[in-house]
C-alpha cells in the first residue's frame, strides 16, 4: 500500500518525480562506485599475483644467465640456448598469512607449503632483501624462522669488498630495523653507506642478494674483530609479498658437509 502511493505521488507530481529520479540516481551511482572498488579490488589481487609469478620467473632466469656469464668456457650460442628448467635457483611467490617482530625469537607464516614443492631449509626474499628461511612445512603452509630471531645467523658480507671476508648475521633482539655483521676483521674496509648482501657461501641464499647498508661499527672484545651495525632494506612490520628460494644442489651440498663433519679426523 505504501508502495503504490509513493507510486502514485511520484507519476502525478513534477517536482516528486524529479526529487526521485535524483535520489534514484545517487544510490544507483553509489551501487556502481562500491561495485567498481570491488571488482578492482579483485583485480588489483590478480595483478598482483601475476606480477609476484613473474618477478619469481625473471629472477630465476637472471640467476640462470648469471651462471653462465661467470663460466667463460660458456661462449655465446650456449648462452642463447640455455634452458631454464636448468637454473640452480628458483623462486616461488608466496604470501606472509601470519607474522611476529615483538619476540626474541620471530617466526612468520606462508601460504605455500609442501603441495608447493616447498622444503625446509628454503630461503625467503622480500622486494628488498632477505627474510628468514623455512623451518617447517605442511601441506598447504610453511613456517619460516624470520632474520629478527636471536637464533638464526646467516651469513653477511660487505658489497664490492676488495677483501672476500664474511661474518655471521647476529640480530640483538631489540631494535626491529637493525642488525650486526659480526666477526669481521679490522683491516677490511668498509664506508657508512656500503651495503652488505648475501655471502653465497651457504646453500640457501645466492651470492648477493641485499640485506641492509653500513649504518657504524663497533670493536669487539678481540680487538682484531669488529661487529657492523646494518640498517636493513626489509621494513618487517610491513612484511607481505615474499619469494621462496630453492636450491636444486641444496640436498646435496648439505649431505656433503654433513658426511665431512662426521668424518673421523
């Protein structure tokens, strides 16, 4: 009944029918504005996922290329013909689902786990740098012991050194934007500024992958050493989209090592 007279109202009267058409129209607009942020929304996520996919395939392949420049015996058409599916290291995109920074001892969630292809031990990079590695997996998740975790050390080195030295990461459990390179010798120079990237001398990172810059250092209680504070890339309170390194020597490099340790001396 309220219906057909408003009905009524709105076909009789000029100025009624007007004031509807507009309200009409302003809700139709709303409609189609939250309608468009939605479907954007969703679409921004694809993008997203796209991008991340192919980022992960462009590093793989600028690794791949990277290995054979390195190589001299490699010559140009074995460079042109390179297969990718050959590439020591891989990157799979991933999404951090949970994530800690107020502990000693941090840890953060994925959302890719063995169905993956994922593995312990598999390193994690941001858009800016190192993040953790892969401690634990299911099925669909994996759980990665993150940089800001009092127990977890890898290993650093200056950037464009002269000298091939490398030390420990030690984060001190305070200061979420910072951490030190440790046990490095005092005649290696160095510069505030300088920046300090993955040593390569382990079998998750690659050889330069970005950790932070050269903020000061300090002596340690052998004067011989020093401990370098890093400000690192890696804004961890911001932590999201993240790649999955693989190894595909990795196995065998830790199975290696592992047999030379327990080898009687």
């Amino acid at each position: 009944m309220i219906y057909l007279s408003i009905l009524l109202i709105v076909r009789n009267n000029h100025f009624q029918r007007s004031k509807y058409l507009q309200a009409a129209q302003e809700v139709t607009g709303h409609v189609y504005s939250a309608s468009n942020h939605i479907y954007s929304y969703f679409l921004l996520k694809s993008i997203n996922t796209y991008l991340s996919q192919r980022v992960a395939q462009l590093e793989t392949e600028v690794y791949a290329y990277g290995n054979q420049l390195a190589d001299p015996l490699n010559d140009s058409e074995q460079i042109r013909n390179l297969r990718i599916d050959s590439a020591i290291y891989r990157f799979t995109p991933a999404q951090v689902v949970k994530n800690s920074i107020s502990l000693p001892e941090n840890y953060f969630r994925l959302d890719k786990g063995s169905n993956d292809g994922i593995q312990n031990n598999m390193g994690v990079i941001s858009a800016d740098g190192i993040v953790g590695v892969i401690d634990n997996v299911s099925p669909n998740f994996s759980l990665a012991i993150s940089l800001l975790n009092v127990k977890y050390k890898p290993n650093g080195r200056v950037k464009n050194n002269d000298y091939d030295y490398f030390g420990p990461l030690v984060w001190d459990g305070k200061d979420v934007r910072y951490t030190y390179l440790t046990e490095i010798p005092r005649h290696v120079v160095f510069e505030l500024g300088d920046t300090v990237v993955t040593s390569g001398y382990s079998a998750v990172f690659p050889k330069g992958i970005p950790i932070g810059s050269i903020v000061d250092s300090q002596k340690l209680q052998d004067d011989n050493y020093l401990s370098i504070r890093i400000r690192l890339f890696t804004d961890f309170s911001k932590l999201k989209h993240v790649w999955i390194v693989s190894n595909r020597f990795q196995k065998e490099q830790l199975e290696l090592e592992e047999r030379t340790l327990l080898k009687p001396h």
